[in-house]
C-alpha cells in the first residue's frame, strides 16, 4: 500500500489547533471538516477527542485516499468514511442523508485561500444549512485585517498564490466577515495562532435553529 501524503504545515499545526478546539468544544459531539487533505488533522483530533465523531471531506479523490490510510492506521472508531464534497457545488447533500447533519462543529483549516473567492460564500451558506442551532464553524489560516499591518511573510505568500492561480489568495477578514452576515453567521471568537494563521469561530446570529437542507 503507497504511504499517503504528508503535510509538514499540518504535523506543526495540528497540536495547536487541536488545543483551541479543547478549550471551545463541549466533551461530545459531531463534527465535519471540510477539505480534509492530508488526514492528518482529523486523526489527529479523533484521537484526542475521542467522544467526538468526525465526519471529514474532501473535494479531490486522490485526497481521500490519503484519509482513509490513516484513518484505517490509527484504528478509530469515532472516524466516519471519507466523503467526496465540493463546497461550491450546492446543497451539499441530500436532505433526508445521514450526512446533513446537524452537526456541533464544522472544521476548515486552510482552504480559503487556495480555493476561489465563491468557495467563502459556499462555505458559509453550507454551514448555515447544516449546523446545529449552538454550533460553530471554525475556520483556520492567514487573513489580512483591517487596521492590521500584514507581515512580509503573508504578503509574499499572497504573492505567492496569486501568481500560481489568480483565484486564489489571502482573504481579508472583513469581507469574510461579509459573506458570514450574508448566510446568518457573525464572528464569535478570533485566535492568533502559530506563523501568522488566525482561528476564527463562526456561529448564528440568533438562536433560531436551522435545518439541513
């Protein structure tokens, strides 16, 4: 069996993430990670919140190759078979599925700003549709703030992903913030992180319960 990818930026990001999500996330609960790469950070997290069951996703097929080797590795069984999704292609799932949820938590650990601009609106609207009424979307990565002067390092990067696919680039948070107000999402809490990577925790603006679908 081909060993599957690994991703230094998630092995030296994993352990810190992982304890933000210890401090904000009740003992149980469920959870789906949205572009799941690597696997890592969801065996990760399965393993060190073991009361939580992980649903992870991730729109490349080759990707949940990745997944499910690990997964099969670590021997979880708080780890729910890798679906394929594509945040842009809406609704997500069917509303009578499994899969729609609700769920207490959606993960999504940088994919923003290697995905085009319409990936946030999606992202935000699909969290809307299939979040349970207290739950959150965390998102993680580097943004630009307004007020803020960015780092060298994140303007070279931006540079960076620009020149690769002009779609592509370090989002600023206002107009993140945007698109969360447009599903009915508002900013709860913002964490400075590790390499100029910001965790950032989404949810309802009232308590009014969503249904997937």
């Amino acid at each position: 069996m081909a060993q599957p990818d690994h991703s230094p930026s998630a092995e030296r990001n994993k352990q810190p993430i992982l304890e933000v999500l210890q401090s904000l996330l009740p003992p149980s609960g469920r959870a789906l990670e949205i572009a799941s790469g690597t696997g890592q950070h969801v065996v990760w997290f399965a393993r060190h919140l073991p009361q939580w069951i992980w649903q992870p996703t991730e729109v490349h097929r080759g990707a949940l190759y990745n997944i499910e080797v690990r997964a099969s590795e670590a021997d979880l069984g708080n780890i729910e078979i890798a679906q394929q999704l594509d945040v842009c292609q809406e609704p997500w799932f069917d509303t009578d599925s499994e899969l729609a949820g609700p769920y207490d938590l959606l993960l999504c650990i940088n994919m923003l700003h290697i995905a085009p601009w319409s990936a946030c609106g999606a992202l935000m609207r699909g969290a809307a549709q299939h979040l349970a009424e207290d739950g959150v979307l965390v998102t993680y990565g580097p943004y630009f703030e307004s007020g803020i002067t960015p780092t060298t390092s994140n303007i070279e990067f931006d540079a960076s992903l620009r020149t690769h696919d002009p779609s592509y680039g370090i989002r600023e948070l206002d107009d993140v913030t945007a698109e969360a107000a447009r599903a009915g999402l508002q900013l709860k809490s913002r964490h400075e992180m590790p390499a100029n990577n910001l965790l950032l925790v989404w949810g309802f603006k009232d308590p009014v319960r969503r249904t997937p679908g």
